[in-house]
C-alpha cells in the first residue's frame, strides 16, 4: 500500500520548478478546495491529489483569491463613490 505522507515528503524535496513539471504534464484536475473547479496546481501522483502551492509551503491559492475579493468587497462596501463634476 502507498503511503500518503511518504509521497508528501517525496514531493515536498522536489522543490517547487520539478512540481510544476509534473502538473504541466498531466491535464488539468478539479481540486475539492476550488469548489470543484479545474486548478492548475493540483495534480495526481501516486494515487493521491497534491497541490504544488501547499507543498511548497503556500496554501491554496483559489482559498487566497477569494479571501482577497472578499476583503476588497468589505473594503468597498463600506463607502459610497461619489462622483465630482466640474
């Protein structure tokens, strides 16, 4: 039986350019973090889904890009735009 946190660590020591390659490789995979979109990070190996940005220590960019909209969506809410004419 593989072995999850094996390949992890396998994984973990490609660094982040070898990563890359493997999913550049392989087609485009729906990853369960996206809301079951196609990500670009995510791929297979060794019967397992990985994610090149949480191995290489960055978390789940889809999770960082809504948080972000998010934060700028706050940020907008909170003012009125008014618009001067001369």
């Amino acid at each position: 039986m593989i072995d999850f946190w094996k390949l992890r660590t396998e994984l973990r020591m490609l660094g982040p350019a070898a990563l890359l390659k493997i999913v550049l490789d392989q087609k485009e995979r729906h990853c369960i973090l996206n809301g079951n979109r196609a990500c670009q990070f995510y791929f297979k190996y060794g019967g397992f889904g990985f994610c090149v940005s949480e191995l290489s220590g960055q978390g789940c960019q889809a999770e960082k890009a809504r948080q972000d909209a998010g934060d700028v969506e706050k940020a907008i809410s909170g003012h009125r735009i008014e618009s001067h004419r001369s």
